[in-house]
C-alpha cells in the first residue's frame, strides 16, 4: 500500500472475521495493529441513524 499511498497503514482487520495463531503473529510480527470483530456482534449503533 505505501507504494500506492504513500502513507503505511496500521491496523489489519482479518477478512470475514476469520483469524488463528499464525495470521495474528505474522501481522502483528509486521508492525500491524490486528482488529478483531465478528459476524455474530453487531452494537446496532447504526440503527435510528438517518441520512441526514
């Protein structure tokens, strides 16, 4: 991305939520902040939220 961008990012969110052992170690062995979340959690904070 920093080719791309410029800029080098931070945070590594796993696709689909889907994460083990070494996919943690390895993103974190890179400099990467990992964020972590679930199909199966959603706050609803988007809900009574209009357009406006």
């Amino acid at each position: 991305m920093i080719n791309i961008t410029g800029a080098r990012t931070t945070f590594f969110r796993l696709i689909g939520g889907n994460y083990n052992d070494q996919i943690i170690n390895t993103a974190v062995g890179e400099g990467y902040r990992v964020i972590m979340w679930s199909w199966r959690q959603d706050t609803e904070d988007w809900k009574g939220i209009s357009a406006r």
